[in-house]
C-alpha cells in the first residue's frame, strides 16, 4: 500500500514545485498561458517518477508510461511552439481571465493544474502497480485506443497550425481535414484518451478509480476552459464567419457534420 502513497505525494511535491517556478515566470514575462504548456509536461515528469519507482508488473508499467510519455512529449510540444511563438503576447482566454482575477487567484490556479495533474495520473499508478503477471485483452484495447487517439489529437492540431500558417487564411475559420467535420476534433480525441485510459486501467486494482479522468476532462471541455471559452473568444474575433461554422458543423463528434 505504500507505494500507492508514496508516488502520488512525490509527484504532487514535484509538480507544485514547477507550477511556483512557472507562476513566477509567467508574472515576469506577463503571460499566464504557459501554464498550458507546462501542464502538458507534467505527465511527462509523473511518468518518469512513477517509471523510476512503481513495483508492478514491468511490461505493463512500461507500456503506460511509454504512452504516457509520448503524449504528454507531443501535446508540450506543441503547446510550446503555440505559446512560444508569441510569448509576450497573452491568449485571449487568459487576457479575459486576467481582467477578473489578481495574480494570488492566479497562483492557486496554476497550483491547482498541478493538483489536477496528479489527479489525471491516478489510473498510470494503479496501471503501474498492478502486480499481475500478465495483461488482459481490455488492457491492449485500452492501449491500442490510446495510441490512436493521440494519432487523432496531433493531426487535428497539425491540420489547424497549418491553417493559421498560412497568411492567406488570416480571420478565416479553419475547415481543413478534421475541421470541417467538428469545431473541437483536438477536444474529442483527447477526452477519448482518457476514456482509452479508463479501459486500460479497469482490470487493476483500484482501477474504477480511472472514472474520474474522463469524467473531469469532460467537465472541463464542455462547461469551463474547453469549448465554453475557445468558442467565446472565436466569437469574438471571426464573428459571423464563426457563427456560421457553429451552424454547420458539430461542435465535438468529428463524423457528425451537420446538413
């Protein structure tokens, strides 16, 4: 029992301490939006503890923070090249957030997305801990679903950064590949990661736990800092060629294009 202790508390220490250090650099440089960023990498240093210290059956342990790894690795990645390109100049999410909170709202947000961090890995410690020897056919589907929706989550970001890449397209509504059938395709497949990591952690001890990644994903995407907030600031600044797309398109399942 110790071990399902002992690594979440040293991942809960060990990502607090990057969020203090990210808050302050995030008030010197004026731009709450690293956070993001960081966020993303998070699971990548949880992966490595949980890696370095969990005593559960070693392919599977290796098989989730493997993918634990490659996600966080691919969505930090990109996040960093999205923020990054314009660190000096706030998103417009975090610019409408700023008008509202001070920087110690602020603070205990940022420590609150690690807090949030550490929730979202509770199936990687259970996955990693489970000592039985050998993986169930529900564990490969889950990992196989994972797989492809990582797939899904880095096209649909790819897809939308070329758009923006592209000058011509300035003011435009991305409706390239998986955009033209749903306004948020990065937002299905990364809720329907945690679903593939809830499948994944169910035959392990304690995996029921699990339901509570897609099921605070979820909360998030659909009321609070997902598609409430991007949908808002995509109002705001396409206007009625957005409010069109949102007539004709779904505003989550990529196949359910609307007539």
């Amino acid at each position: 029992m110790g071990n399902y202790l002992s690594i979440p508390l040293i991942s809960l220490a060990s990502v607090c301490f990057i969020m203090i250090v990210i808050f302050l650099w995030a008030k010197a440089i004026k731009n709450n939006g690293i956070v993001d960023i960081f966020w993303a990498f998070n699971f990548l240093v949880i992966a490595i503890i949980i890696w370095l210290l969990a005593d559960g059956y070693e392919p599977r342990k290796n098989i989730v923070c493997l993918l634990a790894a490659l996600w966080s690795l691919r969505l930090g990645i990109y996040l960093l090249i999205r923020v990054g390109s314009h660190l000096r100049e706030e998103e417009g999410r975090y610019k409408k957030l700023r008008e509202e909170w001070n920087d110690t709202v602020f603070f205990f947000f940022f420590q609150s997305q690690a807090i949030s961090n550490v929730m979202l890995s509770i199936p990687f410690f259970v996955i990693a801990l489970n000592p039985e020897p050998q993986m169930s056919i529900i564990e490969y589907i889950g990992a196989g679903m994972w797989v492809l929706c990582i797939i899904g989550e880095g096209l649909s970001d790819y897809q939308l950064a070329a758009f923006k890449k592209d000058p011509a397209n300035k003011g435009k509504v991305c409706q390239a590949g998986l955009w033209n059938y749903s306004r948020h395709p990065n937002y299905f497949f990364q809720f329907m990661i945690w679903v593939s990591v809830l499948i994944f952690a169910l035959p392990s001890p304690y995996g029921w736990l699990a339901i509570i990644c897609p099921l605070s994903i979820g909360y998030l995407i659909f009321k609070v800092t997902g598609i409430p907030m991007t949908e808002e600031q995509a109002v705001r600044s396409k206007g009625d060629a957005y409010e069109e797309y949102q007539r004709t398109t779904s505003a989550f399942v990529p196949w359910m294009k609307k007539k």
